[in-house]
C-alpha cells in the first residue's frame, strides 16, 4: 500500500497543477483585443489575439502617423508552466526571454525572471471596465525601479 502512495500524490499533484495552469491561461485571455495608452511620445498600443494554447500579443508606438513595433510577445503553457515570452526590438540580440509566471492572486499574475538584467518582474492586473494595468519592475543597475503602463480598450 505505501509503495503507492508517494507515486498515486505525484500524479495528483501534476493533474491538479495542469488544471490550474490551464485556468489560470484561460483567466488571463481576458486581456485579449486591442489596448490603448496616451503618452507624452505618442499612443503606445498592445495587440492581443487568441490562437489556441498561445496568446499571441505585439506592442507598437504610433507617433506622428509613423508605426514603431516596440516588442512580439508569446504567452503559453510549456511543461506545466504558464509563461511570457517578450523579444523586444534592439534588446538581448533579438532573442526570446521567458518569464515565468510565479503568482496568480487577486486577479494579478506576476512573471518572474530574477537573471534578467531588467526587468525582472512583468506583471498584468485583469482587465475591469476597459481598464487594464500592467507594469515592469525589478532592478536596474542596481537601482529599483517601475514603469506603469495603464491602457483603455479600444473599441
């Protein structure tokens, strides 16, 4: 009996692990359409589309009618984890990085990749009344530091 029991809560556990990755990629869909933020440069824009497993989201800046993609990114499960994927234009040498997602609470989900040099930390508030927060945050140079990014949904 006991030579089933570590192998019969292993399974367990990863069962219930992929549901809630599963629900907690299905909670975050709802970022999902086009958001809008003023700033003093330009309106800076995030894409999101649906395509399955994969949230597939693109940001760009419109600034006197020109469009500058600022960065691709990925959002998707992979080996029982859920992450976030940015390749951002003229940074690590156009490569991928994965931030993994480490909380989910209070409709908050916070990605986490502390070797990054910044930011370490990406985080999304769900969307209410076609608001959304989202904001980077860790070290840089050692000094910390924030950037907010508050969008309106376009409609």
């Amino acid at each position: 009996m006991k030579k089933w029991l570590f192998p019969t809560i292993l399974l367990f556990s990863i069962f219930v692990n992929a549901q809630d990755v599963n629900e907690q990629f299905k909670k975050l869909s709802q970022i999902e359409g086009t958001w809008s933020m003023q700033t003093k440069r330009g309106i800076i824009y995030e894409q999101w589309e649906l395509k399955e497993n994969l949230l597939a989201g693109k940001s760009f800046k419109v600034m006197n009618g020109d469009t500058l993609l600022l960065e691709r990114v990925n959002i998707l499960i992979d080996g029982g984890d859920l992450f976030y994927i940015p390749v951002v234009e003229g940074q690590n040498n156009g490569e991928p990085v994965k931030f993994k997602l480490v909380s989910f609470s209070n409709d908050t989900f916070i990605f986490d990749n502390p070797v990054h040099d910044f930011p370490q930390r990406v985080i999304y508030k769900l969307p209410k009344n076609d608001a959304m927060h989202a904001w980077i945050e860790g070290l840089d140079k050692g000094v910390y530091r924030k950037s907010d990014f508050f969008y309106k949904r376009v409609k």
